[in-house]
C-alpha cells in the first residue's frame, strides 16, 4: 500500500527571512504508520506536488490556519478524481467541521497507536469520516523516532546551509497563554516522553542542529535538568522555546548545547532585560518573538518597544501580529466583543490584521507590525544578524570537535 503525505504551501510572511524548515507534524505521523505501508512525501513549499503521482491514499498534514484553504484545494482536486483523501495535523483539530466537506475522512488527535485502524479500515472499504481520538491522548511510550528518510534533505537549506532538524521531548503544556491554542490541541498536562527514547532519536539525526519545538521546555524542572544532563554528552547544538530562568537550569542548558531561545518579549520591564542579560552571559542568543496589537498598545508604545529591543542588544527578534486563532481565549474575548474583522483563514498568517485593535486603527497596527520589522533591522539586516548566531554556533562546534561544513554552494553561502 501507498500513501501520498502531502504538507501544503501556505503564504509567506513578507518581512521575514525566507527559509523552511523540514516539517514536524508529518515526519510524526510516518513514524505512526506500519513500516510496510510506503509513504511518498511532497512538502509543497520547497517542491512542486505531482498530482498525477499514484498513490492508494492521501493524506493531507495541515499544521497552520493559512495552509487550509489550499489543503482543501488540493484535496478537491484529488476526490473529484476518484481518490480518498484523509487530513490530519493542528489545523485539522482547529477547523474540523469546515474540513468535513473536502475529506472522505478526518482525524482527530495523536496518530501513534491510533493510525493502523485508518488504514484497516481503508483497505476494507469502510473509512470512518471522522476518527476522533481528541484529548484521548496516546501512552507517551508509544511516540517513536520521527520517520526522517521520507524528507528530501537536500531542499532544506538556506544559500547552502542545512537549517536545523526539529525534534520534541514532550507534549501538552500547563500554561494557559490567551492567544495559544496549545490547551486545547494538546490538553494543559505536561506529557514528557521518556528521556532515554529522546536520547536514542537524537542520536539517530544526522545533524549537529535541532530545535525542541516543544511549546515550553520549562514545565517541571527536575525533568528539565534530567533532560539537559542526558543530552549534554551528544554535544549537539539547539534552539527551543523559553527554559527556566533558574541559574541551575540555565546552567545545565549552556553545557547541553543550548544555542540560542526565543524569548517572548512582553513588555519592557526591567524582568524582561535581566532574562535576556542572563542567557546571553551563558553563551546563549536570544531571539525575541513579539506580538503586536495587545489592548494596551499604541503607535507609541510600540515605538518605545522596538526602541527597548535594540537597547537590550536582542540577537534577534520576530513581529508578529495579535491573531484571533480559533479555539484560543483571545478568539472568545474577540467575538464576544465583535472585533473579529473576517474569517478569510489564507490571511490569518499573523502578518496581517484581522481584528480591530483597542487603541488604534487597523491601518495603523499594519503600518507599525512593518515599521518594527524595519527598525530593529534598519542598522544590520534580518539575513547578517542570522549569520552571527549561525557564526556563534560554528565556534561551539569547532570548540568541542563537532564542527561539519555543511555549506552546499560555497558561492551562495553567507558562511
């Protein structure tokens, strides 16, 4: 049996530096499908898709809004042409009932020890149109090595340097932050895996450079300096979302190869100018991600915030533009209060505007989500400043005896 995996392209964010990254989410659900189902993967923003490629099943992995509507363009196109099409994914659990009317079927939840029933089911004819394992979440024993061999790593590279493998060590996440739909994709329990099944696929990933792209490494801290002590003797380099600001953690997090944290910047506080000081004392860079269009802010504050990044000397920092994402409380309070301006999902890229802000209009929050992108880059571009932290990790490496080149075309390289 085949299958044809398919990620779909979704609009990029004209401000930022465009490079992909190879996708987690269908990697995650290879390694779900029985070995001897053959998987033929197309990640539709670095290749072209062959719509004429056969195939027995087809599956669409949707993670963000903006790719759903061309995830159901595309699986239009495959039904009116007689084959079944499944989706699954993030955006999948957000937009369910919408997707109902372009798939023969629609899962819900976590795929491992889940999916092989699908795939009965397909093969006797009788697919289910909705598979719903929705906060039924599967035994953390059972999520494997993500199944690496379907990507074409050769497509993921930025002017010749291959960009980071991304790998989770845990789903699920306590915190409850008002624009997040993690809560209700992942449930607010922290599910870490086992830390020797975390070690073991780390092992297995030719590649110095990950991200954790676990939605915080800073829910328990035992586990957190477990985890850090494990991987330490790997000597890989890694980026993740935040980790404890616990000189013990940051520590521990310096000596594992930690190489640079997006730091949610929310203010311009002297706690947000100490967090930043501490990781960047310990070798760590710091990319700050930002949202715009909070109820307390104006065209002046925003001027001062962008202000203050430069001041704490940032690595890096990245705009994004408050959005209303379904099943999130920012959504409820919206609604509520009738500021949702459309439901058009291919604009809800978090680079455009699509609610009324408090205290300003919508032109204005667009016109200041381009001016902070101009300002912080104004004196060193988005593409120079990636090169130092990129320059950085190259020292770590050949500082420890990891260092590989991996520049493709010495004549495009940055490096």
């Amino acid at each position: 049996m085949k299958i044809k995996l398919i990620y779909p392209t979704w609009p990029k964010l004209m401000d930022q530096t465009e490079f992909n990254l190879p996708p987690h989410g269908p990697v995650c659900f290879a390694a779900a499908v029985s070995d001897d189902v053959e998987i033929s993967f197309c990640d539709e923003n670095v290749e072209e898709l062959d719509f004429h490629e056969d195939a027995d099943l087809i599956v669409l992995s949707v993670m963000l809004t903006c790719q759903m509507p061309r995830a159901w363009e595309i699986a239009d196109w495959y039904r009116a042409h007689g084959k079944k099409v499944v989706f699954g994914g993030i955006a999948t659990m957000l937009h369910a009932e919408e997707t109902m009317s372009h798939a023969d079927s629609v899962f819900l939840g976590e795929a491992e020890g889940r999916f092989d029933k699908v795939i009965a089911d397909f093969k006797r004819g009788h697919l289910e149109k909705m598979y719903d394992f929705f906060h039924d979440f599967p035994d953390m024993n059972l999520v494997g090595t993500a199944r690496r061999s379907i990507l074409k790593r050769e497509l993921y590279n930025f002017r010749g340097v291959q960009m980071v493998d991304l790998i989770h060590a845990s789903r699920g996440c306590r915190f409850d932050c008002f624009p997040c739909c993690t809560p209700y994709l992942g449930g607010r329990k922290f599910r870490p895996r086992p830390i020797d099944a975390v070690v073991k696929e780390l092992e297995s990933i030719d590649n110095n450079r990950l991200f954790f792209v676990d939605n915080s490494l800073a829910q328990n801290d035992e586990w957190e300096k477990e985890l850090f002590k494990a991987i330490a003797p790997l000597k890989k380099k890694w980026i993740s979302h935040p980790i404890k600001d616990d000189d013990e953690i940051l520590d521990l997090a310096a000596k594992a190869g930690c190489w640079y944290v997006y730091q949610a910047i929310i203010d311009t506080s002297d706690h947000i100018r100490r967090r930043v000081k501490r990781l960047q004392e310990r070798g760590i860079g710091v990319e700050g991600t930002i949202l715009l269009g909070l109820d307390y802010h104006d065209e002046d504050y925003i001027k001062r915030l962008v202000d203050f990044l430069l001041e704490i000397n940032l690595d890096l920092a990245e705009f994004t533009i408050l959005t209303p994402f379904l099943h999130t409380p920012i959504r409820n309070q919206l609604e509520k209060e009738n500021r949702i301006l459309h439901n058009n999902w291919i604009q809800y890229t978090t680079g455009e505007v699509v609610f009324k802000p408090a205290k300003m209009t919508v032109d204005a929050l667009q016109s200041m989500y381009h001016y902070a992108w101009e300002t912080f880059y104004k004196d060193c571009g988005k593409e120079m400043k990636m090169a130092k932290l990129f320059i950085e990790v190259i020292k770590k490496e050949k500082k420890d005896g990891t260092y590989k080149k991996t520049v493709l075309n010495a004549n495009r390289a940055w490096l």
